[in-house]
C-alpha cells in the first residue's frame, strides 16, 4: 500500500466546471455582459484548448491567461478586451472554492487513517490559492505544489521531480501514489516519474492503451482502495 498521497485539484477534488461557470457569470456580470450557457460552454471549450497546449509546453502560463479569451470572443463573436476579462475572471475565479460532495469526507477518513496528504495542481497560484482558502481545505495537506510557483507544470518530470525532492520521498516512490483525473497531465506525468497513479475517472472514459496502476469512478471508491498505510 502507499503512504504519501498527491491529489490533483480540479476535476479531482475541485469542481473546476462549476466554479468556471460561476465566475464567468460573475464577470459577464461586471462587465454587463449577460452570458448564456452556449457563450460558457465555448468558454469552457476555449479554456480547456489553451491549458492542453500549457501542458505540452505550446504556451506559457502568461500567454494562457489572455489567450484564452482572444479565442472565446472569436469563437462566440464578442469585442471583449481579453488583458481586462482575464483580470476580471481571475478576481471572480478565486472565490469559487467549490468542492466535490464527497471531497471533505474522503480527505478527511484518509488522514484519520493516518496518510500524509499533498495537493499537486497546474493552474495561477492567486486563484489556486484563493480557492484553496475558499473551501476551507488548506490544512488538509502538508504542502502545496502549484505550477506558477514550481515554474513548471504536469506532466513535465521536472515537476513531479521536485515535489519529490521538496518532500523528502525521492528514495521512496513505492509508497507514493498520484491521484488525478487527467491522463495527459496527472497520470502520464506520474507514470513518467516512476510514481503509482489512480486515475479517477468519473467520466467514465475508455482505459487508455497503458493502464494507470489503479483506477476508480468515484472519490468514495478511493476509501475502499486505501485502507492502511504502509
């Protein structure tokens, strides 16, 4: 079994769609934009294309944060000024610590269990940040690694590389485990690094052709899986 347990944060932990969603609403609010769900689901769509290509190191974090809205007021037609609406998004965003149903409770028996819990997150520090305090989960985890600050991001090894190495657990990845639900970010980086991955999965997506070492639907599931630690 494992000991050291690295959770990812939106989309594992975090409802990331939800609170991107609120915080559009909350700037087009501002703004005196009224955005409808097709404007937010090209949003989505322009968000996710952007942090894809940050993953595979097509942009910078700097880049990201305007471009993004540069593609959703091409796709959706809109004059938005993407400096000032990245700004904006950025100031609702971070407000929105909004957690999974079952989040506080698996964080919770886990470190009852006696685990020693990390958050591992690609994303802007000040909103990453912000929403950790939000939700009220900080103190869950014994350190934070966020990729802003690590200037580097999932699934790059340099990442995992040093976390590890900020934890001490270099010498003892057997006892390590990677939690995510991002195959190209979470479990690709994990499996690189020579960590043990779990992928969650509640999407319910086709495995990929090289398995992660376990994987679950649901976070209560991961509770079943991590009775003990080593």
């Amino acid at each position: 079994m494992y000991r050291y347990l690295f959770f990812d944060a939106d989309g594992t932990l975090f409802d990331f769609d939800e609170a991107e969603r609120r915080a559009m609403r909350l700037m087009g609010s501002e703004m005196g934009i009224a955005f409808t769900d097709d404007h937010l689901d090209c949003y989505q769509q322009a968000n996710l294309s952007c942090w894809k290509a940050f993953e595979r190191g097509e942009v910078t974090l700097a880049q990201l944060k305007t471009e993004r809205f540069v593609r959703f007021s091409n796709a959706c037609n809109l004059t938005l000024d993407p400096e000032e609406s990245s700004r904006r998004y950025q100031d609702q965003l971070k407000g929105q610590g909004i957690l999974y149903q079952d989040t506080v409770c698996v964080l919770t028996t886990l470190k009852e269990r006696g685990f020693t819990l990390y958050l591992a997150s690609n994303g802007i520090a000040e909103v990453q940040r912000g929403r950790i305090e939000a939700a009220g989960v900080g103190h869950y985890f014994d350190d934070i690694f966020i990729s802003e600050e690590m200037g580097v991001q999932k699934p790059d090894i340099r990442y995992f590389a040093m976390m590890l190495e900020r934890t001490a657990l270099a010498d003892c990845k057997d006892a390590c485990l990677m939690i995510g639900d991002s195959l190209s970010s979470d479990i690709k980086g994990g499996m690189e690094s020579g960590l043990d991955t779990l992928w969650l999965n509640m999407r319910g997506e086709a495995a990929p052709a090289k398995p992660p070492t376990h994987t679950v639907m649901t976070l209560c599931e991961i509770l079943t899986l991590l009775t003990v630690p080593r």
